[in-house]
C-alpha cells in the first residue's frame, strides 16, 4: 500500500515565527527633520511655501500637480516627536490653498496595522506609480484627478511618520485623538480645508481606523475639520470570524478553481461551515441581529489563536519586500529537495486519499485538526492539491490571499523603499532622516511588541456610529473587491446588515443592481439606501485600486465624490424602484470570478484554465446545491473525511504565506 504525506502549516504558525523575529526589544525612536526656511511660531499658512514640493523628485519626467508634504505633529502631551507624515496633491490650480471653495476634499489611509499610506499613493491611487522595474509612470487614474487628496502615514511612527520610544498608540481611541490633534494643526497650514467636505477613506485595517476617528469627530464639540462621507475597502469592519472566517465558503462558489471545481470537497467546508455556525442567512431586511460567532480550535497547536487574534497579529507586520525575500530564500533551500515532492500523478492519488481517510473523525463533527479555521484549511488544500498553487510547493508554499486568480510566484514586488529613502525624495518631500521608510512595520501597542490592538472591532458600535452619520449627514460607503479571500465582501455584507441606519436594519432590498466602467463594460455590483452605499468591483482584489484601477477610478468619482445615483432605492407613494434596475442572477451573494488562473512568475506569466468538461460539471452542480447543509452520516454519496496531517518530513515542510494586508 502506497501512503502519502500531507505537508501543513499553519498561518497561525508562520504569524509567530515573524513575531519572534520581528517584534523584540524597545521600540525605536525618531523625529521629523528640520529643512532650510522652516517657519518658527504656531502653524499657520506661512507654512504652506515650507510644506510645498518643489525640488525635482528623481525619475519623475512629468510635470506634477502641486503638492505638498512633511511632518506635522499630533499634539500628545509629553511627546512633542509623535507625528503624523502627510503627501497632499491638489486637484486644480489653486485649490488645495483656496479659502474661497466649498469643494470637497479627499484622505486616504491604508491599514496593518502598520502600513504607510505611500504604499497606497505609489501603487493604487495616487498620481505617481511605481512599476515592476522601479521605473515611474503618471497614473492617470490618480484620485487627486477627482479631487485635492492627502495620503498620511498614521498612527505615529508608521511610515514616515514619527515617534519616540514611548509614544506609541495604546489603542484607536489615542489613536482617533492623535488624528485630529494632526488634522487641528493642518487646518491652521490651509485653513480652506476646515469647512469644506472630507471624504475620508482607507482599506483594510482602516475598517478599525475610520470608524473609530468617525466616532470620535461625533463626539467633538468642534471638530476642526466638516466630515460629509466615509468610505472603507475590504475592511475589517467586524469581528475576524466574520470577515475571514464565515465568507470561506462563499470564497469557494466565486473561484471553485481553488479546489479544482470538486463537489465533494466543496460539500465537505459546507458541513464545516455549517457545524462551525458560519452559515448566517442574509435577510433584506434583517430581521434581528446576527449571534455572536464563536471560534473553535482543533488539535493545531496554533489554532488556539482565534481568527480576530490571529488577524491583528498578522497584519502589517511583513512587507511585501520582505516577503519575497523569504519565499526566495525557502525556495532556494526546496531545490535540493525536490526528491521528494509530490508527480501530478501522486497529487491526485494524495487528493483522494485526503478524502477517503477517516481516522479520528466521527461523521458531522468539527474538524479536530483545524478546528474552526477553515480558512487555514481552505489555502492548505490548494497549495497541496491544486493546480497551479501547488507549483508554490517547492518554494515553501504560496496563495495570494489579496488577489485570488494571482498564483504567480515569485509574485511582482511592490517596493517603494528605494525612491522613498533615495535622499533626493526625501529632501525634496521634508520626510524625516531618523529613520528609514518601511512599507509596514510590526505595531508596538503601549509601547510594547508583545500588545495586539485591544480595541473592539467597529461592528460592535456601528449602529450608534450609524445614527449619529444620520443626524449629522454623513454618509457611509463600504466597497469590496470581488477576488479578495482576506476580507471577502460577505463579512461587509453582514455587517451591513447587522447595523441599523435610517431606522432599518440593514438593507431593504439584496444588492443586485449593475454598474458600469467609462468603456460601458460591466464593473460590479451597487446598492444604496439611507445615505449607505454598497459597491462590489469585479476584477478587484483587496488593493482595489491597484488591481483595477480603471473601476476604482468610476466609482471614486461617480459614487464617493459624485451624486451618481445607481443602485439606490427609491419609494414614490408606496411604489418601491431602484435606479438601474435589479438583476436576478446578481442577487444570490455571489458574483464569480474570473475563468483565468496567472501563474509562473513576474516576468514570465501564464494563464491556466480549467478542463471544460470540469467546469460544465461544476455549472451543472451548482444551481442544484441546496441551502441547507445534508448531514454528512445522511448521504451515501459523500465519503466522511478526516485529513491525515504529518506536519513535517525530511524537514521539506509548507509554510502558507500571507501577504499582509496594506
């Protein structure tokens, strides 16, 4: 008999690796840099000549917008080197400095926490962009193209930003107050911004930041700033069981390519997900808030960490530099050890294998290796099974949780160091000389590397912060990219729905109605209702922006900044509509992704697709699924499963990669 080794490791596992790595000692110190003509005195608008870029920034051949950026502080006592770094560029000539435009203006924040929001001006949405070879281009779906836009690393010590060995965030509420302690001082450089419109907006682990700076501009007697609308991408709005955990199963009906379109396979994380308590049903509207969701470990060692746990250990804490820098390492070290991977031949057989075992698992119960982590679970199957991530096998194993259809690897690198910390960039931007730029850093909470972020996620006061936005007009915009499996759009969907806005819980009516790029094709899904908008950007992943920026570029304009009215339901005496219409094939939750599976490598790129007859028998399969899940002990057809797990062989062991979220 022919026995088969399965090689796992868990997030969980490599999370605590870059910790130990990483996250040692004091935190370090640094302060902002003091350039020729610095002002003295308070803030005021003779800064604005000091702030404004006017050297020449290297390889940038294109006249730019003006622009301004430097260091300014956040105003906590005792800590007068906590600052905030900002990188303003101005929509027309004149606005950003006017004091006579009720226009509005943007912000952006990217997440980690940790993540400089540079990342998101030189790769996803600012006017610069930096390319595979580090060459520079105009990106000429700029947002500051829309309108006056500032991209600011925060909380203090990220990015550029600065902060001395004790001046760390505690948690968001120091966090919210450093923000408008920043924003108090800029309003005194360009006092116009004080009562025009801002639009603030971020990704990811900005779900935590916006709304905690939201709620604490609703508590401020006077705000100095006059916030209209909030936007948040792929965000981490709710709980880690929520947005990572819950949506697996609906990350597998948009890309069943990830387990190779097999029904059983896919029967199986239903049951998991089902005995798990992740099979919430979204009503419109909802009738009655979603339970709390609980989290069960398995025998893993790791999966004790709970998904919200494990999420805040993880993110920001590896740059994507640093992280092809260790897939190329371990891929050096698989070479010589190719002997004992894995023929396509012996894949299928080890597949069939993993679902005929049956040892140590009783029919309808909890995996009791991987517990509740069936997202772990999920990413292990395709880097052991499935064409082509399981290439990655041999160069330590790689699924790009942030774009799905991307299984290139080594992946294209996304490395802004070297124009940042090039001293004619640094000059010419005011950026601080007392420490390096770095794309994420692991965040030292209260001043300490062994702290998480203790902050409650936004769900938990989201229905307060959503009354408050309606008797002050400001309105919410959460928008997802269709291939993100990180924060899929599901988790958004649920906290939608689990918050009461406009005296209604959640939506009225499902989400379904189209959208449409420049080019009149088809770009996602949009619905909205009581001042809340719901955007769903097809061919997106979770940097929105730098993995479509054409529709990123339409919604941002005719969605946040504009009065473009698609998708919003309308109520004229009893008769309910909804401009554009409702599409019923949109309705079910579920866009699918693309047929096109990237892999090889940044410079030498291939497209996979799946056998037709495959695909025809998922099609043929999937309408037919019933909702609710059948008792694994009840059906014939579907063989019980348990993985056999050897965590390591001949120390050739799988290490799942997780690009950590910007």
């Amino acid at each position: 008999m022919v026995s088969y080794v399965f090689i796992y490791a868990t997030v969980a596992s490599y999370i605590l690796l870059v910790k130990a790595q990483q996250s040692f000692g004091t935190p370090p110190s640094s302060w902002p840099q003091v350039y020729p003509g610095m002002p003295s005195g308070d803030y005021s608008p003779e800064w604005q000549a000091y702030f404004q870029v006017t050297e020449s920034l290297p390889n940038v051949t294109w006249p730019l917008a003006r622009n301004w950026a430097g260091n300014i502080p956040v105003q906590r006592e005792g800590h007068p080197n906590d600052t905030l770094f900002f990188w303003a560029f101005e929509n027309q000539e004149g606005s950003f400095t006017s004091n006579a435009t009720d226009e509005p203006w943007g912000i952006w924040l990217n997440g980690g926490p940790g993540s400089s929001s540079m990342v998101g001006l030189l790769f996803e949405n600012g006017p610069i962009h930096i390319q595979n070879d580090y060459s520079l281009i105009e990106n000429q779906y700029g947002w500051s193209a829309v309108a006056d836009y500032v991209w600011i690393d925060q909380p203090v010590g990220v990015g550029f930003g600065t902060a001395d060995s004790t001046g760390y965030i505690f948690d968001e509420d120091q966090m919210a107050t450093d923000f408008f302690g920043f924003l108090e001082n800029l309003v005194k450089v360009f006092p116009g911004l004080a009562t025009r419109p801002l639009h603030l907006t971020g990704e990811s682990y900005a779900g935590m930041y916006i709304p905690y700076i939201t709620k604490a501009y609703f508590e401020m007697e006077n705000p100095p700033v006059t916030l209209a609308k909030i936007a948040i991408g792929d965000g981490t709005i709710a709980s880690g069981e929520t947005f990572e955990l819950l949506p697996v199963v609906s990350v597998l009906e948009t890309y069943p390519q990830i387990i190779g379109y097999d029904t059983a396979v896919f029967e199986y994380f239903r049951e998991q997900e089902a005995l798990c308590g992740y099979d919430l049903t979204l009503e419109y509207p909802q009738n009655g808030h979603f339970p709390t969701l609980n989290y069960t470990s398995g025998a893993d060692p790791f999966s004790s960490m709970s998904a919200s746990g494990r999420y805040k250990a993880r993110q920001g804490r590896l740059s994507k530099k640093l992280f092809l820098a260790e897939m190329e390492q371990r891929y050096n070290v698989r070479l010589a050890k190719r002997s004992t991977s894995l023929s396509s031949r012996e894949r299928v057989r080890a597949r069939d294998a993993w679902k005929r075992d049956l040892a140590g698992r009783a029919n309808g119960t909890i995996d009791p290796w991987y517990g509740c982590d069936v997202y772990d679970e999920m990413l292990d199957y395709a880097i052991n099974f499935t064409f082509p991530w399981s290439l990655s096998k041999q160069s330590g194993g790689m699924f790009d949780v942030y774009n799905i259809p991307d299984a290139l690897n080594p992946e294209a690198p996304m490395d802004a160091s070297v124009f940042l910390n090039d001293n004619q960039t640094r000059s010419a931007i005011h950026a601080p000389t007392s420490l390096d730029w770095q794309e994420s850093i692991y965040y030292p909470f209260g001043n300490n590397y062994s702290n998480d972020d203790p902050s409650v996620e936004p769900m938990a006061f989201l229905t307060d912060l959503a009354t408050n936005a309606t008797a002050k007009n400001v309105s919410v915009v959460v928008f997802s990219g269709n291939d993100d499996s990180l924060v899929p759009h599901l988790g958004s969907q649920i906290a939608i729905q689990n918050t009461t806005f406009g005296g209604i819980q959640g939506f009225t009516r499902k989400p379904s109605t189209p959208w449409y790029d420049d080019d009149g094709e088809f770009a996602g899904i949009v619905h909205q209702e009581r001042n809340w908008t719901y955007i769903l950007v097809e061919h997106a992943g979770h940097l929105v922006g730098y993995t479509n920026p054409q529709s990123a570029f339409v919604f941002v304009r005719d969605f946040i900044f504009g009065n473009n009215q698609t998708g919003l339901v309308t109520n004229t005496s009893g008769t309910v509509t909804v401009v554009g219409g409702e599409v019923s094939s949109l309705a079910d939750e579920i866009m699918t992704g693309q047929a096109a599976i990237y892999y090889g490598s940044a410079t030498t790129e291939s497209t996979y697709y799946f056998p037709t007859a495959t695909v025809e028998a998922w099609n043929a399969y999937i309408p037919t699924a019933t909702s609710t899940m059948v008792s694994l002990a009840n059906s014939a057809s579907w063989p019980a499963t348990q993985i056999s797990r050897v965590m390591a062989i001949g120390g050739n062991l799988i290490v799942v990669f997780i690009m950590f979220a910007l």
